[in-house]
C-alpha cells in the first residue's frame, strides 16, 4: 500500500533534503506533493529523477493526504499543521511550535520510537531541535548502561541551521574580506560577523541570560530521555556551512569506563565510532555533511568529577538533524501503526 504524502515548507533547506530523503530510502509513497508559501508556487523541486510543481500550502486541501512532512517555520505550522492534522494526515512538524505541548510525542527513533503510538491524541508528531537530536542519539546507549545524571554541553552550529540566507551571509562575507570589502554593519541573519568568528547566541535571550537554543536542548532531553537528567547547554553559530559538532561532558551514577562505552555506542543504531588518538583519529562536520550516521570520537575519561567521560559528536544538522529523522519517524509510523489500521 502507498500513501500520498505533502512536504509543506519544500523549497527551503530542510524540505529539499526530505524529499531527497524519501527517494533516497524508497519511502513507499504512491504520490508526493510540494507544498511552499505563495511566491514559490508554480515553481519545482527535485524528487528523484522527477522535478514536481510547488503548490501553495495555504490553499492546499489535505482531504486524502496521509502524511505531512511540515518544516515551513513555527508561525506557518502553527497555522497549517493542525489544519492538516483535522483532515486526517498525520503530521510530522519539524519547526518548534509543537515540541513541548504534553499531548504530542517529540520523537527520536533511535532514543524513544515508542512516543510515536501517542500520534492518535492530535495527529501530530514532533521532531526535535538539531542539536538536541544528535547530542540524544549519543547519550541514549550511555544512559541505558549506567544513567545520565548530568551533562554540560558546547555546541558548535552551522550557518544551514538558520537557513539559506544565513548560508548566503557567511559565503558572501567570506568572499568580500578576501577582496579587502567592509563587512556591512547591518546583517541580515546573524547579529555579529559569522566569517572568521564565533557567535554565542542562537535564536532570543531568555530572562535567565540562556538562549531559547539552549533552553530547547534541557527541555527536550528531559522531555525526550529522561526528566531527572540535569543538562547546561552554551549554543555557538561557527562558520561552517553544514555539520553541527558538540562537545559533551557527562556524568554517571556509575563508574562507566572508556572502553565500555565504546562497545555499547557501537552497538548502537545510528552510531558510528571514529575514535584514534592519532592524527585524524575523530570526525569533523566537513565530513559528515551528506552522511545519516551520528558520529562519536574524543571518548576520554574526565578525571574532575566523580564518573565522568568526555565526547565529542557530529552530525549533519539537514539530515539527521532534521529532515532524515522525521522521514525515519514516517516510516516507523507506517509500519508499526498505519499499517495496523489499514
């Protein structure tokens, strides 16, 4: 059975990378539709060897659709994804509006797929900020050995992230200092210089002096993995173009050595382990760009607080990050629920 599925939010950086996702992984649908705002509508995007016609999202009629794949941005989810979801499609919203509403699972398949059967509740399901999803996948195998009591977190997040026009302010600022160009005052994405500098401040300043970047990785993994884990979060846009890398310290209940968490992180799923103490021995996000897996290197005792280990994680933030971990919620959807009820 093939389903008819709609990518709401199809021209930005996250739709493009869902539906090459779906084909890429001969998602089992027997029609995909692109939906995106108003002034890309008649345009096309790539599906496979096909190019498909932009619809506009806000006339769409989801009557028949039994799968959205929705990343238009929070303010245009919150409007539409419910629209969808009271149409009868199951909606799998990648932007911030849902994640932390009680009644609607905030997903990571290899961490917690069992939060999917609550899907019935809204028709609604949550996929998790970027960073929050690969720092989870890491910790998951670690928390089942030996429980996560605490952990402090430095993230190091590319410019795709915050969309293509902040990929477009980093190349362009890139370009002009190499030609002795100012690098002009007012910038359109970041508030500082993103070429050749570090910026500690993704998304609003809350009152507690944490960004809302940083408030989402606590909340989501005590909503995700488990309440009771502490979690400190410093979240910093670097000059990468794709490929968000994080530098984790964790502490244990429990004695956990080195070795042992190797084994069980490569046991895991969605986990590779390249971890050598040479020269190249680790993983950067120049090289995981393109690439589904989590990659873990850097495992090292930290001998400052009583059961603590050191790991350093990279991911591509499009795909794992985003647009591959929603169509995995979808098709663990279809094959442990849509299928049932069909």
């Amino acid at each position: 059975m093939g389903y008819k599925v709609a990518v709401s939010g199809a021209t930005g950086n996250v739709g493009r990378e869902i539906l090459r996702i779906l084909e890429e992984r001969a998602f089992p649908a027997d029609e995909v539709v692109a939906l995106a705002s108003e002034r890309s509508v008649g345009g096309e995007v790539s599906f496979g060897d096909q190019d498909i016609k932009v619809h506009n999202l806000a006339e769409f009629d989801f009557t028949g659709t039994d799968i959205v794949l929705s990343s238009p941005g929070a303010k245009v989810s919150e409007q539409h994804s419910p629209r969808a979801a009271a149409a009868g499609a199951v909606v799998i919203d990648n932007t911030s509006r849902f994640r932390m509403e009680p009644d609607v699972p905030l997903v990571v398949p290899e961490v917690n797929p069992h939060a999917i059967a609550g899907y019935t509740k809204r028709n609604i399901i949550a996929n998790p900020n970027c960073s929050t999803i690969q720092m989870l996948v890491a910790l998951k195998p670690l928390h089942d050995l030996a429980r996560i009591k605490r952990v402090v977190v430095a993230t190091y997040q590319s410019t795709s992230g915050a969309g293509k026009s902040a990929m477009d302010e980093l190349f362009n600022q890139t370009r002009g200092i190499y030609v002795n160009e100012p690098v002009a005052s007012h910038q359109a994405t970041f508030t500082k210089q993103i070429a050749f500098n570090a910026i500690p401040h993704i998304d609003v300043f809350m009152e507690d002096g944490s960004t809302k970047e940083e408030w989402k990785m606590v909340a989501e993994t005590k909503k995700i993995l488990d309440p009771d884990i502490q979690v400190t979060a410093t979240c910093v846009r670097v000059p990468v173009f794709i490929g968000h890398a994080e530098a984790i310290n964790i502490e244990f209940a429990r004695p956990l050595g080195e070795d042992e968490a190797r084994t069980a992180l490569r046991a895991a799923p969605g986990i590779v382990v390249i971890d050598h103490r040479v020269d190249e021995g680790y993983v950067t996000p120049a090289e995981c760009a393109g690439e589904d897996p989590v990659y873990v290197s850097r495992i090292r005792r930290d001998p400052t607080v009583k059961n603590g280990l050191n790991l350093w994680v990279v991911a591509d933030n499009l795909r794992k990050g985003a647009a591959l971990n929603a169509v995995q919620i979808a098709e663990e959807l279809v094959e442990s629920y849509m299928r049932k009820a069909a």
